[in-house]
C-alpha cells in the first residue's frame, strides 16, 4: 500500500482484525506488542512529515543519485542541512491533502523547524564505500528512525538517475528493547533484519558496514 493512501486510512480488507492470531503465544508480553504495533499501524505514522522526509523523499533521492543530495554530501558544513528534501516532504503532504499551507500559523512552521534541528549529515569511509549518515530527532514511535545511512561506492560515478551500488539502511523505533535495523530497496522494499544496535552511531555505522561487506 501506498504511503500516502496509509495516511489516509484506506486500509484493505486483508490487514484487519482477522489477520490477529486465533491462539495467543504463551508470552502475553510479547502478544501485547503485537496489539500495540497492530494499533499503530491502523492509525498511521504520527509525524507524517518526518516519516515522509525519512522513508520516501530522502529515500527517493539517494537513489536517483540527485543532484542536491550530492551538493549537500560535498559540502563541509550546512546552517540547514538537507532544506530541500525537508521542504519537499511537505510539497508531497500538501500535493496529497494531508497539510493545507493556507491553514499553516507562525507556530505550526516554528514547530517544524524545531523537529528538524536534529538533522546532520556525517559521513563515513570504510574500504571503497562511503556512508553518509543522518542524525534524526529522537523517535516517538515506530516507524520513526533515529538514523538513516546512504552508502555510495566510491569509484562509481555519480550520474544522476543512476546509483547502482547505493544502499539505504535505517534504524528504526520499535515496540521492543531496541530499535530495529532495516533497509530500503530501489524497487520499493522494505526489509527489516530485526533487532539493530542501540540508538548510538558508532554502534550503527558497525551494523552498516557490516551487512555492505556481507553482499
């Protein structure tokens, strides 16, 4: 299902209720997760905005190699990193119905501003690969990241709409003790490797490199 038709509460037949397991595990714990992430997937990401930068806009551009992204990567330090795709993120929202600018006060745009304060690109080498890691604000629920990596190789040329060896990991919020490490595909795929290493960047570049080597 698409992002934005999620957001908008258009769930199919198939994911509701009847897709809950006739028989509870033992664990009751472990059964009231599984209700609670059920829940929360009905109503939606509650920060659309920041799942819209973090899970499709900056997603989209790292794999079609764009042009802004790159300048952002090259340049040594940014008073408003990654503005554009911030700024995107709401175009997409606003295109789709889900924010009306006109509506839009003073406080709403301070707000906004205030989330994405967090947000830093850091980049790091490892081999022949190079991982552009993005700082996130802290998380409040799944599926919220507190990191995103964009991993080039380095001796591939950057052409835009052409990024053949890029990768796009996210460590991502969840209803257990630690957060969860996935990954996006071009094609639109999401794949989770399960439990990923605490929300610290050293632990997560590690984690990074390590399934890049893995391939």
């Amino acid at each position: 299902m698409r992002f934005f038709d999620w957001l908008r509460g258009k769930k199919r037949k198939d994911t509701e209720e009847s897709s809950i397991p006739m028989v509870p595990p033992d664990d009751i714990e472990l059964f009231n997760q599984f209700l609670a992430a059920m829940e929360a997937a009905k109503a939606g990401p509650k920060r659309p905005l920041l799942y819209a930068f973090q899970h499709v806009v900056l997603r989209e551009a790292a794999f079609e190699n764009h042009p802004e992204l790159l300048r952002e990567f090259e340049r040594k330090e940014s008073p408003l990193p990654l503005l554009y795709f911030r700024s995107k993120a709401y175009v997409r929202l606003a295109e789709n119905g889900l924010v009306d600018p006109c509506e839009e006060s003073d406080a709403d745009m301070n707000a906004e501003a205030e989330l994405f304060k967090p947000v830093a690109v850091h980049p790091h080498k490892r081999g022949e690969f190079t991982a552009h890691v993005v700082t996130m604000p802290t998380p409040e629920s799944p599926p919220e990241a507190h990191f995103v990596a964009i991993v080039h190789k380095d001796d591939e040329p950057k052409e835009h709409g052409c990024a053949a060896s890029t990768r796009y990991f996210t460590l991502e919020s969840s209803n257990t003790r630690l957060p969860v490490l996935c990954e996006w595909r071009e094609d639109g795929s999401h794949m989770n490797y399960g439990e990923g290493p605490a929300p610290e960047m050293a632990a997560f570049v590690e984690a990074v490199f390590k399934h890049v080597s893995a391939r």
